[in-house]
C-alpha cells in the first residue's frame, strides 16, 4: 500500500466550527477511517499540527481526537517544509494577513469564510495567493447539505420545468442570554469584531444561488438589529452593533427570483432551521437540511380564495418525500477530501479565494443596498 502524507496546519480550531466541523467531523474521521483513498493500493493521510494561542484548549483537542501534536508557536510550523498546507478558522480580521504569510512560505491555503472583512481585501487575497503560485480554497459547505445535494438531483433530471422563484427561510431564536445562555458566541452581534448575519450568511447564499440556480444579477437587501442587548460569555450586558436579521432579494441573470430571511430572531415553525422552496411551471420542492419534500403539477391541489368557511384542503397532504438514493458524506469532510486531493494529485477545484471574495462581495452589497434603501447590480470580479 503506497501512503501519501501531507502536512497540514490547523489554525484557530479551538473555535465551536474549527473544532466540531473541521477537526472532529473531518480531519479526524478520515484519518480513523485510514486516510483517503485514491485507489485500491494509494491513500493519502493527513499529517496535522493543532495551532492556537490557547494551550489548555490545544491539549483538550489533542486528548479528544486523533491529532496528537499542537503548538501556540504559529511560525515555527511555518517554516517547516513538511507542512504543505495551510487551513485558517481564525476570527475574519486575522484572516488575511496569515494567508499571505502562509502563501508567502510556500503553503496551499484552505479557509473558513468570510475570507476577509471587504471586497477589496478578500479579491487583493485572492491575487496574492494566485500570484504565489499556490492552492487555494474556501469554505462552501451548503453545496453538500444532504436536502440541497437532493434538490440538484431534481434538477439535472428536469423535476422542476422552468424554475421560477426560490424562497429561504434560514435562522432560529438565539438566547439573548439574560435568563437563558446564548447559542452563540457574543462576537456574532459586534460589527466591530467581524459579526453580524449579513456577513456570515449572504457568503453562503452566493455560492448557492450561484451554483444551483444562475449567476446573480442584482440585490435589494434590508438589514435590522432587532435585539439592541445581549448578554456575553461573562455574564456582562453588551450593546449589539451588528445585524441579526437580514431580508434579501436577489435576480438572477435568467430571471429567476431568489428571496432569503436570515434571522436569528424567528421561532421555527417549518421543516428545518433551513428550508428552500423551489416552484417551477412542472413541480416544486421545499428542502430542509436533510429531507426533500416534492408537489408535481399533477398533484397540485386547487384553491379557491374563501375565507368565509374552514380551509377545506389540507396543504401538507400532497407532498412527498424524497427516498434516501445515495449516501452522502459531511460536507465539511467531503471539502476537506476534495481540496486534498486538488494539492495531492492536481484534481480539479473550483471553490477558489476568488469564490471566497463573491461571498465577501455579495455580503457588502447587500449591507450598502441596506444602508441606501436601493437596489444595487452585482459587478462580475474577474479571476
């Protein structure tokens, strides 16, 4: 059995994603699982070095996964060529400059999103990394969401005719943390730490819309800090200064609506803490994380408006559910085994630091839409 090891710095996985997803879920599980494996007699096994400034918190992970080595001494791995890859889960104003000295060393560099905390930042990033002449890669772990793989299956077999419109309704009530601990940590809700939902969640919503329905074309976004106080990790009463809910429309270049709520100030009355609506001339589909909901023309009920009598139709009756047809992986894990095997073998890749700076774009577009009341056209930025 031939093995191919790669080196692999880990930076700021003490963080709830860095640990839960990237670490424990991804990078742990393919090497329990042996590595991946590129045929039947090659694998290639991640070597991993934990970075953090956090000792105690370093040592916990080595204790509680595979990865035994860690350190707080960032530029020592650096500079060790047996290293060749370079993965950042820092906050989003540490991002940037790190890349380019992990570029500038020589490492392929995967990350977390946002990539950088402008447009302007995150493409300058993109073109640094390019003009190194190294690998690099960005988070987009939606695109693997069992429900969202599901849709795309729909799609490619022509379930929907001509899609129409597209509704997302993401987001959950987060604690405000005055009788009742937050789920979230307090940075998400200070604009001056990097926080805020338009931020974190429009990123997501380019490369969605962008690979599952058409190239966006221009946005109308409203953002709102509906809770002006939170209460922090230490107990201590802070003001919000960040959004936490934003309401966006996007057209699509081939006419397609997409509208997505992102909230964490809504109690979930639906499928899942994210579901999508897809209509089409020939059927529709609402996805939620994990399951597929489909209404084919054929079984469309008819309504009539009268809201002078009981609503005769039960409308959650004519749907049906999507069977399990394939087994699909963690997205994390399944990123991680792609932009691997893009350093390793020279795989094709396309969620590059230019993808990464769409995310970033969309994101301060949708804020100025919001400040200026207006719609705004999304300019291409060119690799």
């Amino acid at each position: 059995m031939k093995t191919t090891e790669i080196g692999i710095i880990m930076n700021g996985v003490t963080g709830r994603m860095g640990t839960r997803q990237h670490l424990l879920r991804s990078i742990n599980e393919i090497i329990k699982e042996g590595g991946i494996k590129v045929s039947p007699d090659h694998v290639i096994m991640p070597k991993v070095m934990l970075v953090g400034r956090n000792e105690n918190k370093l040592k916990h992970l080595a204790e509680i996964s595979e990865v035994k080595d860690y350190t707080t001494d960032l530029d020592s791995v650096m500079s060790d060529p047996s290293y060749g890859i370079y993965f950042d889960a820092q906050s989003t104003q540490r991002r940037a400059e790190a890349v380019k000295a992990a570029a500038t060393a020589g490492k392929h560099v995967y990350c977390e999103k946002p990539t950088a905390v402008s447009t302007q930042e995150a493409y300058e990033l993109y073109k640094f990394c390019r003009d190194a002449g190294i690998k690099h890669g960005v988070v987009h772990d939606k695109l693997y969401l069992p429900g969202l793989v599901k849709l795309k299956r729909l799609m490619q077999c022509g379930f929907f005719g001509d899609i129409l419109s597209v509704r997302g309704e993401f987001g959950y009530w987060v604690f405000e943390g005055h009788s009742i601990e937050a789920q979230r940590p307090s940075w998400n809700y200070k604009k001056e730490e990097g926080g805020g939902i338009a931020v974190d969640m429009l990123c997501h919503w380019r490369y969605v819309i962008d690979n599952l329905f058409g190239n966006i074309k221009s946005l109308n976004c409203t953002v709102a800090t509906h809770i002006p106080e939170r209460v922090d990790e230490k107990g201590e009463p802070y003001q919000c200064t960040a959004d936490d809910s934003a309401y966006s429309t996007f057209e699509l270049e081939n006419g397609v609506i997409c509208h997505f709520n992102s909230s964490w100030n809504v109690r979930v009355r639906r499928d899942d803490l994210l579901t999508m609506q897809v209509d089409g001339t020939k059927g529709t589909a609402v996805a939620g994380l994990r399951e597929v909901y489909i209404q084919h023309h054929g079984n469309t009920p008819r309504p009539v408006w009268n809201p002078d009598i009981p609503q005769p139709i039960d409308f959650f009756e004519d749907w049906s559910l999507v069977p399990e047809q394939e087994f699909i992986d963690n997205g994390f894990k399944t990123q991680w085994e792609q932009f691997i095997r893009h350093v390793v073998l020279d795989e094709p890749y396309e969620f590059d630091l230019l993808r990464g700076a769409q995310g970033v774009q969309l994101a301060e577009l949708g804020l100025q839409s919001s400040e200026e009341r207006r719609w705004l056209e999304v300019p291409e930025l060119k690799a």
